[in-house]
C-alpha cells in the first residue's frame, strides 16, 4: 500500500492560505528604500536561515543511488545540510529543489542557458543548473529563500514588486539573484549596462523593462545612502 | 464631507495600477509551481523520446534499464495501462494530442514519447532512461519545410464579392507570399505534472492554462469519473497557449503513479519542449490586393496553408483577424492543412491572427509603397465601419484614434518615405507602422465570494492565473465591493475542487471571471444586510436592508458615514455563522442579449524604429510605440507590463524566432535557449504603451476586453516595415535575418 501523499507543513500552509496581499517593503515604504530598510532586508537572510523552514529527513538521499557518491555538506543560506554520499551527478539545483525542497530556484533549462537557477556561490552568481553539488561542498550557498521572506522584502525584491518586474514568476528568483549579485559588479550607470549584466536571465513574459527599472531604483538608494 | 452615498463603487481601485498581490510571493520563491510540490516517497519519471521521425518500434530492450539501481518501473507500448481518447470536438473536455501516449507502435514525429522510466531520484530515472534500447524501421518523413507545392483542397473560409475579378480589374495590385516559420513557446517554467493517487482519486499538479478542462479530459483518457481527478495550478510559470490542454506526459505521470502507488514527479525537459508540447506551425499564405490609384481596397484575396502533424488537424486559423479589419468589397479567405512529422501545433500567443496579420500588414505596406502613399493614410483610407463579414455593427472600435495617436506620440510626421533617408549617430533609421486586431471573448464562469467571521473576504474560483494578473483582478473587484484593504481579501484559485472558471486563454480569462466575481459579491452583501436586519440584537434589526450599505468593511444606514456602522464580522458573529457566502455566474457572450449582433474585437497599432548599421550589417530595434484599444483596463500598471512583453515577443518573431526541424531527422535542431533564440534584456527596446481606455460595454458592466494576445499582433510586421524603410530589403519570410540585410543596397549611414 501506498503512504497516503500529504504535504510538507509548510506546503499545507500555503495551500488553505489565499493570496492575499501580504505586507510587501514597497507598499509599507512606497519604493523609498532607505538605508535601514536596506540593511535590514539584508539582515533578513540571517533570520530565514535560523527559521530553517525544510528538513531534509524524507530525502531518498544518501545511500546506494547508483553512481559514486562523494561526501557532500552543503551550506545554504547560513545552514548546513549534510547530504551523506550524494551521487556525484547531482547538481546544485536538483540538490537544492529535490533534495533540500528549496524550491524557490527553478529549472529553466538544465543547460546554462536560461539564467533561473542562478544562485549565489561566496558571493558570485552562478548558474546552478551548471554546478554539481559536490563542487560547492563547504562554500556558502545563497539561495532567494536566503534573501527576503514575504513580509521581510530584501531591497531588491521590493523594488521588483514595486515596478512590476515579472508577470508569471518564473524566472524571477534567478533575475533577482543575479541583480543582487550585479550590484557589486563593475556594471556602468546607464540602463543599457544594466541590460547587458542581464543578459544571462531569460524572461520569456518580457518584463525587462520593469527588472532594469527595480535594478536601477536599488542601486540608487543604495549609493545614495550608503 | 463625511458622508457617502450609495457608491456602486467603493473606491476607484477598478482601473487603478495596483501591485500584484501575489508580488512577495513570486519574489521570495514561495509561490509554489508544479514542479516544486513534493511529497514523502515520491518517485521521478523521465520519458525516454524516439529518435527517428516516422515509423514502427521494433523492439523495446527495457531490461538493461530495469535492472539499474533504484530504477521501479519502465512503461512503454508493451506494458502500458488502457488510456482512451477524448469526444473530438467536445470543447469542454479538449486535450492536445488525440492519441494518448503508447497507444500504438508508430513514430509520427521525433521526440515522440517511446518509453518512461521511473526510479526513486531523478539522476537515476535520467541514466536509466538513456539505457532504454529501442529499435525502429524507418519510413520516409515528411519534413519539408515548403509548403507551396500543396495541390490538395483550399477550403473557403470566408466570401464576398468577386475577389478575382475585382483583383484582375484593379490598377494597383499587390501580389505576394509570405511565411512565419514555426516558432516554440518556450515559457521559461516547463511543463510539468505530479501526480498522487489516492485509493480510486487522483491530484494532479499542473502546469495548466485550464485546469477545469484538463480535469474533464484526463477523467476521459484515464477512463475513471470526473470527481476522481482534481488539478491544481496554484501558480502558471506562463504558457502562451502551449499549457491550454493536457499533453501526454499527464497521462503517463498519473499511470505511473497508480502502478506504483507513490507519488510521481515527471518533469518535461527543454529538449523536450521543443518536440512534445505543441509549436505554431509553419504558415504560409499568399496575398493578393487589389486598390485604385488613390489608395482604396478593392480585392482582398488570402490562401492560407498551415502545417500540421500527422496525429491532429490543427488549423491556424490565419483569416482571423482578415475579414474586418478594412473595407473592402471584395474578399476571399481559403485555408489548408499539410501533414508533417512534427508533434501537434497549439494555439500560440495571437493563434492565426498574428501570422495572419504579418501577412496582410506586410502587404497593405507593400501597397503603400507600390501606392507611393504613406502607410498610416493608407490604413486610415481604409477604416471600416462596420464588421463587412458579416454586416454586424462593432461594439467599440478605435482603430483610427489608435492609429493617429501612435502616429503623433511617434513623430511619423518627420518620417521621410524614401529608403535609407533618415541617419541619427551613425546610423540609418527605418520607421515602420502595422495595425492589429484580436477577438473579444466571454465564457462562463462560477465564483463564490465569501464574508468571513474573521473579517475578511474571500473569493474561489477553478481558473488560473497564466502569469498576467488574474490573482490581483479578483482582490481589485472584491475591494471596490466590500471596500475591504488587500491585507483582507483571500483569494483561491488553481484548484478543480473549486467552481468552475475559464481557461487563460484568447484573452478571455479577465472579462470572463469579472461578472461572476461581481455578481457573487453583490449578493453576498446583499444576504449579509438582510442578516443585519434579521439578527437578533443586531443594531440595525427591523430596518430595511434597501436602506443599509457596506462601506469599508462596516454596515451602516445609507445616509450615515460608514464610521458609525458595525464592522461586517461582528454581524456574522452575531449571527453565529462561520461566513455568509454566494455564487456568482457569468454567460458566455453568445448567449448575452447585450453582445448580440456585435463585431467584438480590440484593435491597435504598432510603431517601430530600427537603427541599421551597414557597416556591420547589425540591426537593432530601438523604439517601440504602441495604442492599444482593448476596452477598460482594470490594472494598467499589470496590463502595461503584458503589452510590453508581448513587444518584447513581437521583436523575437521579428527578428529571432524560428525553430528549425533537421531535413534528415526531423529532430529541432535548435531545440535548446541557446540556439532558439529569444529577446534578451539587452534586445528590449525602449517601449512606449498607451491604452485608449474605452470600456466595452457589450462585455459586461466592467467593459474589459483582454490584451494577452493583442500585444504581439502587428509587431512583426511593423518591424519587417521598418527593415524595408532602412534598408530597402522587402523580408516576407521571418525571421529576418542578416542574409536578407546584406542585400541592402544601403552600404553607409
Ligand atoms: S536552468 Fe540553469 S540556466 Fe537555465
Ligand atoms: S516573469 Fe515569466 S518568464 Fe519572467
């Protein structure tokens, strides 16, 4: 007999709550970052971490999957996850989705070439699609779960809000990494340079040109305040 | 004044740009899509495709497969469940291929699934998908990619006048041949399913543009009652048309599931998005106008043929938007269908009327040319008054104001006719123009609007929202009803368990939920005023609810300010109930008095700047003005951002789109986002997005008519327009490519 499917509490949660308007940084701050918004929207990575929202426990993780498997420890949003012997095929994104249910980074393409699955590695966007989760073993793994939290915005999540930067949500985890990410890079002023460092992130809905106005309005304030 | 009268309204949030309510979620990564749904002990499916384009499995070696480690069940032909077909033609229970998957041993298309693998991860059904042998005997495919040697019938479509005497007796003719190629839809989240039985019942989550329909034609394929499937879209990563209807990998994910009684993931991957879950087809259509020497049409002819696959016929429909959009006496639509070995097309973004309107806007700038007139007069010249199919009046139609408008906020007034006559920095300018058109629809819908003991208001309702706002819609009604903030407003939608609601489809989904959701709550509070009335130790027991209204969330006396009513929940508490709720329905449009003998169409007009630079034979896009007239526009702020990315669409069809089928194989050879190429951020001109605003008030008291597709008709012909007025390289085959511009004879800007 088949266990009977139930949800992570988490997932039930979310499924009997409606959507409803949940208090967003852009409409509590009308799109005026400053510069403590700005830090404390940082400030939440460290309080999603702590929250540890998933466990790993029903993972078919570990033991004889097949392939070699090498001892992986993953370090995502501040927490460690030890992953046993994962087979060495697992890249960070399955590893993240289907092994530590993290499932705010999508799947885009599998090949590098979309731009949804980007994370941060030490810092640095990466495509994790492109990534084994072996390679990261101990490097600290920013994921959009590890920026902001409905309620607590990161700047730039609630500038996306704000100017309407998606329509079907998709590839909006990955454009915002990279934007977070683009903000320490040697990127020029104009909104021109903004679109080439995006680049790397598709957007099949098209809203380019709301991504570039939140990416502008953050590094704004950002630089003006700080 | 603090009092408020009677408002059939309560604030003017209808029209108003508003943030989507469900930003923080889609920002945070905590809306949950298909994929992401995870159960305890559920197993991944990998579909293994066929590598040949047409014939016969011989043989299917699964054993090799089978034994590999964690490896539960490999489903092919030989082994698989009973599926059914679905009623053809039954509209309400519509999927995407007829045969379901495995059904036979024949290969019609390459990337046809074959077999499917399910192991307890995903790497290990990935492995043992790729050791699944199988053999095949091949039959030649049909792949050609011309379709002008059709010699089969041209069935008419549409009729009036003498096309061909009137096109033979005409002084100025235009006569030419134009194809868009198939395109893919490529949303950026892929489809998915999860599929969880339980006992007889089974959940299926869904990439799904309809989950009601999905519902109705998976209990058909399946073969178990409709009340044994639920489908759940909480959210869409888009579909543009490719997520309409089930394809089968649904079948196989939920087949999967009941053999092994766990719950199983199966995601499509790219690859497979290219061959397996519909494309538009390759179209190609001839044109003939006929027009005097002062620029009014005479003759409209248009030979349409499409391809399709060997499984279904699917008709592009390109005569869409052909028939009204001018005056003309004479006009004849035929159509036709070619059979390939490719998987089944699907409606994609602007079904027919967008390459249809590639057509016969490339061709009116053709005429113009041919006219030496300018082709903003030519289209103004040419304004019809009423629907010439078929005599009916329009309910509201715009065209010219979206025309002249475009043309002032553009500057068309500077643009010099001759090619390459225009420079800035270097670089030659091209201006071009392209009117577009899209059909106006309602289809039932059922909503229950709920007030709550805990003082807030609640909507449900089994449509989906596909990505464009249809979440935000439903709050934005409620608050003008209710006048409650967002931050009480609930609302449920993705799930059949709910009433049923429309596709998110042909631009439909937003004037089909609003009635319903309208109706619903204007009884809800009509039930909650007489509860006021009735309850016992209510402060308004004994008056007339005519004389009471909710404002704000409060009962008070007409006449009164809203401060000195009762907050709604106390009522209900009052009264002892959990919640005081009601239905609320929509008709479809055919069957409302009030559309009827009405031409219902939105309409619009597209200006288009490319910079060329023949130096380097680059081509860019750089400004992008857009007038739609798409009825009242409930979230501008939403629909502005729709309109945009459907530009950003139109300049991929322009310049980028194609997907290529391998003459040999019959495999799409540019089946990955790299080699189909798409716009980018750094493609995306500047765009520039004005709605007219006229509400139409045959589609309901809110007078919305959808712009999901309206955005993208127009824009590729607009830009080929423009590539001739720069370079004077007329491309009647999309998309346009630096080939075509090395032909300029424009060697300098
Ligand atoms: S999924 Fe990694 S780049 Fe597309
Ligand atoms: S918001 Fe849909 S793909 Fe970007």
């Amino acid at each position: 007999m088949a266990e009977k499917p139930t949800l992570r509490e988490d997932q039930q949660l979310l499924d009997l709550e409606p959507l409803g308007q949940i208090g967003s940084e852009a409409s509590a701050s009308g799109g005026q970052l400053t510069r403590r918004t700005f830090l404390s929207g940082l400030g939440a990575a460290g309080l999603v971490a702590s929250a540890g929202p998933l466990s790993a426990a029903a993972a078919p993780m570990g033991q004889a999957e097949g392939a070699a498997g090498a001892h992986t420890v993953l370090t995502v949003n501040g927490e460690q996850h030890d992953l046993g012997m994962l087979d060495t095929r697992v890249t960070l994104l399955d590893a993240l989705r289907e092994r530590l249910y993290l499932t705010g980074t999508k799947k885009g393409c599998d090949h590098g070439q979309c731009g949804a699955c980007t994370v941060h590695v030490d810092g640095r966007r990466v495509n994790s699609c492109l990534t084994l989760a072996v390679m990261v073993s101990g490097k600290e793994i920013t994921t959009i779960e590890g920026l902001g939290v409905p309620g607590r915005l990161h700047p730039m999540q609630a500038a996306f809000v704000e100017h309407d930067g998606y329509q079907c949500g998709y590839c909006t985890s990955g454009q915002i990494m990279s934007a977070v990410a683009l903000l320490k890079e040697p990127v020029g002023p104009s909104d021109h340079d903004v679109k080439e460092g995006m680049a790397g992130n598709i957007c099949r809905c098209g809203a380019y040109p709301n991504i570039v106005a939140a990416f502008q309005q953050v590094r704004n304030h950002s630089t003006m305040n700080g | 004044m603090a009092t408020q009268t009677t408002p059939p309204s309560q604030s003017n949030v209808i029209g108003r740009s508003v943030a989507r309510i469900d930003g923080p979620l889609k920002t945070t990564g905590t809306a949950q899509y298909a994929a992401d749904f995870h159960f305890p002990n559920m197993a991944h499916a990998v579909p293994v495709q066929s590598t040949i384009a047409s014939g016969r499995i011989e043989k299917l070696d699964a054993a090799a497969a089978q034994s590999m480690p964690g490896v539960l069940l490999v489903l092919h032909h030989g082994n698989m469940d009973k599926l059914y077909r679905v009623v053809p033609n039954d509209f309400s229970a519509t999927t995407s291929e007829a045969r379901p998957p495995f059904e036979d041993r024949t290969i019609y298309y390459w990337g046809q699934y074959v077999a499917v693998v399910v192991a307890e991860t995903l790497e290990q059904a990935t492995a043992a998908a790729a050791a699944v042998k199988v053999e095949y005997s091949q039959t030649p495919a049909k792949l050609s990619t011309n379709l002008g040697d059709y010699a089969g019938k041209r069935p008419s479509v549409s009729q009036r006048g003498d096309a061909e005497k009137a096109f033979a007796a005409a002084p100025i003719k235009v006569d030419q041949t134009y194809v868009t190629p198939a395109e893919t839809h490529n949303p950026i989240e892929m489809h998915a399913t999860v599929a969880a039985w339980e006992g007889d019942s089974v959940t299926l989550y869904e990439t799904s543009q309809g989950v009601v329909n999905h519902r109705y034609a998976m209990a058909q394929v399946l073969g178990i009652p409709r009340e044994n499937v639920t489908v759940v879209t909480r959210f869409l990563g888009s579909g543009f048309g490719g997520k309409l209807f089930p394809w089968p990998h649904s079948a196989l994910a939920a087949v999967a599931s009941r053999r092994l009684q766990r719950p199983v993931k199966l995601s499509v991957n790219r690859t497979m998005m290219f061959s397996n879950v519909g494309h538009r087809p390759l179209c190609e259509q001839r044109f003939q106008l006929g027009a005097t020497t002062d620029g009014k049409l005479l003759s409209l002819r248009q030979d349409y043929i499409n391809h399709t696959s060997l499984i279904d016929d699917i008709d592009e429909g390109c005569g869409e938007a052909t028939t009204y959009l001018y005056s003309v006496p004479s006009l004849t639509v035929t159509r036709a269908l070619a059979q390939r070995n490719v998987g089944t097309p699907s409606p994609m973004r602007g079904p027919g009327a967008v390459p249809g309107l590639f057509a016969m806007e490339s061709a009116m700038d053709e005429l113009a040319v041919a006219l030496n007139m300018d082709p903003v007069e030519l289209r103004l010249r040419n304004d019809a008054t009423k629907d010439e199919s078929n005599g009916q009046p329009f309910s509201s139609r715009h065209l010219k104001e979206c025309i002249e408008t475009g043309a002032a906020k553009f500057g068309w007034k500077q643009r010099t006719p001759a090619v390459g006559s225009m420079r800035r920095d270097g670089r030659v300018l091209g201006w071009g123009m392209a009117a577009a058109s899209w059909g106006a629809y309602r289809f039932p819908c059922a909503a229950t609007v709920a007030l709550e003991v805990d003082g807030r208001v609640t909507v449900r309702c089994a449509t989906q929202d596909v990505g464009t706002g249809t979440y935000t819609i439903f709050a934005q009604v409620l608050q003008e009803k209710t006048g409650l903030p967002f931050e009480r407003i609930g609302v449920h939608l993705g799930d059949t368990s709910m009433p049923e609601g429309p596709m998110s489809g042909g631009s439909w989904a937003t004037a089909s939920v609003l009635p319903a959701v309208s109706s619903a709550a204007d009884s809800v509070v009509k039930t909650l005023l007489q509860v006021a009335n009735s309850t016992a130790g209510s402060p308004f027991a004994g008056v007339d609810p005519a004389k009471l209204q909710l404002t704000a969330g409060r009962v008070h006396q007409a006449g009164e300010p809203a401060e000195t009513g009762v907050p709604f929940e106390k009522l209900i508490a009052m009264a002892r109930l959990s919640r005081i709720s009601a239905d609320g329905n929509t008709t479809a449009i055919f069957e409302d008095p009030k559309a009827k003998g009405l031409s219902l169409h939105s309409f619009g007009a597209q200006f288009v700047e490319v910079e060329w630079e023949p130096q380097i034979a680059r081509l860019r896009v750089s400004r992008v003005v857009t007038v739609i007239d798409g009825g009242r526009i409930i979230n501008p702020k939403a629909a502005a951002n729709q309109i945009k990315g459907a530009v950003v669409m139109g300049v991929g069809m322009g310049l980028l789109e194609q997907t290529v089928y391998d003459p040999r194989t019959g495999q799409p050879i540019n089946g990955n986002m790299a080699d189909y190429l798409m716009a980018t951020c750094p493609d995306t001109p500047e765009i520039d997005v004005t709605f007219l605003d006229y509400p139409d008030l045959a589609m309901g008291e809110y007078g919305a008519r959808g712009i999901g597709e309206i955005g993208l008709a127009g824009v590729a012909p607009a830009i080929a327009s423009a590539v001739y007025h720069a370079t004077g390289v007329r491309v009647r085959t999309l998309p346009v490519r630096i080939e075509d511009l090395l032909q300029s004879r424009i060697r300098e800007a």
